[in-house]
C-alpha cells in the first residue's frame, strides 16, 4: 500500500522511537505492506522525494492511504441507509453522553440512557451491516472509533482521507473518524482518531450523527454546516473515511 506524507516534515527512524536517519515532507509517498498499515508505526520504504529509497518506520498518523484516482464508493442504493440513520438519530435523541459506555442492543441503550461516539456507531452499523450484503461483520465494530475506522478500512481497502477525500464522498452510510487531538486515553491509536460519525439524510437533507459531549449526547448536525466547521481537519488529512456499504 502505499501511504502519502501530510506533515510538513516527518521524521524516518530506524525504527520506532528509534534514530532518525532522514525525513519525509508533504506529498511524499511510503511504501509499506497493507497487512501493517494499520498500526502506530509503519515501517517501509521512501517511495519519492528527498528521502527516496531510505527504509525505515514513521507514525501512521501522519500518513494517508494514496490513490492513483478519486476513490470512487459503493454505488449502492443508500437510501435505506439514509433512512436508518434519520429513524434511530431521531428515535434516541434523548440519549445522552458518557465516555467509555457502549450497549450491545437498542434495548440496553434505552434502558442505561447514555452511550459514547462509538458505542452509537456500532449500534447503528449493525442495523446497516444488517440491511446490506457487506464485508465488515458487526462485532468489528464493538470497540473505539479509531479501530472502527481501521477495521472497516482494512475489510474494504480504502480509507479516504486528505486531498483524496471530497464533499461528494459524504454520503448515507460511510463512517467519519475524526482527529481533534490528542487526549490520555487516545493515545498509541494509528490515526489518532477521538471521535466517530455516520451520515444520514431526511427530508430535511444529509446530516452527520453523532453521540457528542458537546451535543449533549446523541444528535444531528446538518451536514454542510459540519463540513465549513470541518474544513480545516479535513485538509490537514485528520478527517478519515470508509464506506460502511461496501460490498464485497
């Protein structure tokens, strides 16, 4: 696979936290195995700029996948996925939010009345695993949004990310897996990834939704509003996305 440089400049070591023999710049590309690039450190090869032909490791959080083309996603029928995420956001709204809490049923949710950002992915991912033939299975996705993210991308190939994603990519059913910051409990994630969305749509028009601390739980925000607050995460490659709908 290979990974594209979005840092100014990047360190290579020797190994990870080891010596630093040369550096990587924006837009350089590295060639690592696909089986190892969803870790904290990836090791490979240099594939172009100044640092050409040198091996060695580099923090995946500064790297995104590479395409050769826009990533083109499922072309699936997502209107049955915009409607799960319309019917559940509107039917939970009143759920709030607690940090490290998930629930295995709809049920279990009601009855703790609190879930986090990825404990609200999974539930809503399997109702959508459920309505299509996919290639990510539900119990990959019990668990934190940066592994949600690297799963689904690990089973469909592709996590979009950077000058590869565009606002056409925001659509029923991906999986948005954002990087704020840096936080205790976020650390020695491949991405970096704090915090989780999933796209719906109603007559209203697309939406993200989301269970948020800063939303007071589970609510929605219009998508174009959160693509402008977005804006520059996005173009900083700190906004990551995979197509829950893939199909295999």
């Amino acid at each position: 696979m290979k990974l594209e440089c979005t840092a100014s400049a990047l360190n290579i070591r020797t190994e990870p936290h080891g010596t630093v023999i040369g550096e990587m710049r924006s837009g350089d590309l590295f060639d690592v195995a696909t089986a190892n690039s969803y870790q904290e450190w990836v090791s490979g090869t240099v594939a172009s700029g100044v640092s050409a032909g040198k091996q060695g490791s580099v923090r995946r959080k500064w790297l995104v996948q590479a395409f050769d083309d826009v990533p083109a996603l499922s072309r699936v029928d997502r209107r049955r996925a915009a409607r799960i995420v319309a019917d559940r956001t509107r039917e939970f709204d009143a759920i709030t939010y607690r940090l490290g809490e998930k629930a295995k049923t709809w049920r279990d949710l009601a009855r703790n009345g609190y879930v986090d950002c990825s404990g609200w992915i999974y539930l809503v991912a399997k109702d959508l695993i459920g309505a299509y033939a996919t290639q990510v299975a539900a119990p990959a996705l019990f668990t934190y949004s940066d592994e949600q993210i690297c799963n689904v991308g690990r089973k469909t190939g592709a996590i979009i990310s950077g000058r590869y994603l565009r606002d056409e990519h925001f659509v029923p059913g991906v999986l948005i897996g954002i990087d704020f910051a840096e936080y205790s409990w976020d650390r020695n994630r491949p991405l970096d990834i704090d915090h989780i969305i999933v796209v719906g749509s109603d007559a209203d028009g697309p939406f993200v939704s989301q269970s948020s601390s800063s939303g007071a739980g589970v609510n929605r925000v219009p998508l174009d509003k959160w693509l402008t607050s977005q804006r520059s995460l996005i173009d900083a490659g700190r906004v990551h996305l995979v197509d829950l709908l893939a199909t295999p």
